[in-house]
C-alpha cells in the first residue's frame, strides 16, 4: 500500500526548522512531539503531528497502519562522513597493533595496504563490499551517507571507486566525494592524478564534491582551485589548519580529525566530528564538539566507516560517544546524526527531518526517550529502518 500511517510513538522527532543546517542553540529543538503520528504517502510525508489530529485526516482512513506505541520515531540517520570503498577488514593488522595509541607509521602501512587492495580488486569485488557495508548501516538506522574515496590514491583507483558508489543498490542514499586522500604536494600530482579526477568526475556527474587533507595549506589551496574549475564545491579535513583555510577559502563543510578551538567564522558552514576514529586509534584527546555547537557552529557526525582509523558504520556509536566523550546533549548529537548531516552532503532539502513534502526516511527505536541513543553506548536500538516509505531492514523487512 503507497500510503502509511505511523501511530502512537511516544516521541516523534520532527527536526522541523529552517531550511539549512541547524547551529548553535538550534540543534537542542528536535520538534519533539508527544504521542505522535506520521502520515505518509508514495513515500513522501504529507503529515507529521500529534496523533489525533493526523489519524481524523481524511487521507488517514485508508492507510496501512504500523503501531509505535511506547516507542521512537525519528528520522533516519545520515552519515557525514565515512569510506564504503577501502577494501577488507584489516583485523591482523588491528590484532598486532601495540597497546596504546598505534604510531603514525603503523597507521600509514594500514593505509597503504589498504590502497593496495583497492587498486588491486576488480570493481565487481568492490562493490560487493561495498554493498555489504551500507546493508551493515542500514540495520543501524543509515538512510543517508557521504561516502568519500580516498584509499586509490591513483587516478585509475579513485575513478573505479566512484564508479563502484554510483553503481550501489542499496537503499542507502549515497552522496559521493571524491577526496584526494594523502597525496604529495607535488604538482605532478595535481596535474596526473587530482585534475584527470576532478575533471571525469565533474563531467560524468561522479560526485558531488572534491575533499582535501590540509596536511599541507598549499596543496590544498590548489586542489581547491581545480574543483572549482570544474564546478565542484571544496571540502576540507584536518586539525586547526583546515578550519584555517576552510574561512580562506569558504569551503565548507570541514571534518575535523584532530582537536582544534572553535571558530566564530565556523557558523557560516558544517563542521563534522568522527568520535570512532578517536576510539579507534586510542587518542588520549577528545576535541571539544560542545564548543563548536556552544560558538555557533552546525554540527554534523560521521561513522568513518574505514578499515583502518573507524571500521564500524554504527551511528548510534558515533552519538553515544559524541554524548560520552566530545560534551555533546543527546538532542545535539541526534540533531548532528539527521538533518545536519542531510545538510553537510547536500541532501537537507528532502531527507534527514520528518517534514511534509520530505521523504519518509524514517527509524522506529526499541527505546521510549531518544536520550537513550546517548546512554546505551554503541547498542542498535532500530526496530526497522524505512526509506521512502518502504521498510528496508529489521521488523518488517521483505
């Protein structure tokens, strides 16, 4: 049946706002609404309320009913930031890391190793992999994903990534980026293996956006003019010197993989924190994600979702920790996990709140206050995870 009604959850969590990303004080207003009801209809919302007033619409009386009584309803999560074409797991090299912290070197070989494999499996391969993980995140509530290259570091490599994100069935919505990865800040770089990229992805409509490191501020000064060039919105990651340069070069959103003081020019983009890659490497330092919401700035979460710095694609992870660890409330994490997530990879305007005329992206909790995807630290709550009306995994599921 195209139409749906979801009745009686205990919370509905609207995430009704402005259109664009939601900042500072913003992101503490979920549009909670108590015993709530969702109307929905060739997967788009046409309703979103209190339940007594969406159950007496005409356009209800006809509709398939699911009971969330005493329960959840939000919208699906949608991933900042993660890397669904990295290769295999690399659980040998996780089992010889040292105890502590693992070393930038070791850290490195990972990483080269898994560029290796990526260069070396046919895309066919890839793309199985591929598709297992986003499955692994649509059980944990992902509708939506930035996935990012990055582990081909060649040209041929990061062509045959995007072109494994844009051959994926998953229900899961992909946006995908192209990101230059580790490369050298030499213009042999930039003109064999960046510009080939930028330009086929630009003109086959590969990826929505071009993402640099700032390992280096020149080289990402000029990556970021080749993707202009070609019409590609610049993203950058990195510590102090990427919120530098992201208020040089108004490039927005930023990734923060390490700590960095929040920055009032911060306010006019999205800034996304990856907490399971702090987990994973064993960071001692947890940046400051309140901070960051506290100056005014919209914040957004990301999985990582990569086998060598944040294996896992579990979102409710990366809010529980948000909450543990980078000073975050539970109503900001989820606001960073949803609609400001949306936002970061482009997609705010249709998916990632539960507005009329949005898609019916939606997730039913085991759970009868959303504040306990901030306690039970890295549990999949999700009863069933929808995408455009459709009931894609768990209860439910074909």
């Amino acid at each position: 049946m195209s139409r749906v009604l979801i009745r009686g959850a205990r919370q509905l969590l609207t995430l009704r706002g402005p259109g664009r990303a939601r900042r500072g004080a913003e992101m503490q207003d979920l549009g909670l609404i108590e015993d709530g009801a969702l109307l929905i209809e060739h997967g788009v919302i046409l309703e979103a309320g209190v339940a007594r007033r969406v159950e007496n619409l005409a356009a209800a009386k006809k509709a398939k009913v699911i009971d969330a009584t005493g329960r959840v309803v939000m919208p699906g999560f949608f991933d900042a930031h993660a890397h669904p074409v990295a290769g295999p797991a690399r659980v040998t090299d996780f089992e010889a890391r040292p105890v502590g912290a693992p070393d930038a070197d070791m850290v490195r070989r990972e990483f080269m190793a898994s560029v290796r494999a990526v260069r070396g499996l046919p895309g066919s391969a890839l793309e199985v992999m591929a598709g297992q993980r986003l499955m692994t995140a649509l059980r944990h509530g992902t509708t939506g994903m930035m996935a990012k290259t990055g582990f081909g570091l060649d040209a041929a490599a990061e062509i045959k990534s995007l072109r494994v994100l844009g051959h994926l069935t998953s229900p899961v919505e992909v946006a995908p980026v192209y990101r230059a990865g580790y490369g050298p800040a030499e213009a042999v770089f930039l003109a064999e293996v960046a510009g080939p990229v930028l330009a086929r992805a630009a003109k086959q409509k590969l990826a929505v956006a071009a993402a640099v490191r700032c390992d280096d501020a020149d080289f990402a000064r000029s990556f970021a003019a080749l993707a202009r060039a070609v019409g590609l919105p610049v993203q950058v990651e990195g510590g102090p010197e990427a919120v530098r340069l992201a208020e040089e070069l108004g490039a927005w959103p930023i990734t923060l993989t390490e700590p960095a003081a929040p920055s009032g020019e911060a306010a006019g983009g999205v800034v996304t924190f990856v907490p399971a890659a702090e987990l994973h490497l064993r960071r001692g330092e947890w940046p400051d994600a309140r901070a960051w919401v506290d100056c005014g700035a919209a914040v957004a979460l990301g999985s990582g979702g990569n086998p060598v710095t944040a294996p896992g694609l579990n979102m409710g992870l990366a809010m529980g920790l948000a909450v543990a660890r980078l000073g975050m409330t539970a109503a900001q994490a989820v606001t960073a996990a949803t609609v400001n997530g949306a936002w970061a990879a482009g997609r705010g305007h249709r998916c990632g709140s539960l507005e009329p005329g949005k898609q019916a992206d939606v997730l039913m909790l085991d759970a009868a206050d959303y504040r306990e995807l901030g306690y039970y630290l890295g549990t999949n709550l999700v009863v069933w995870t929808m995408k455009k009306g459709q009931i894609v995994a768990g209860e439910g599921a074909p």
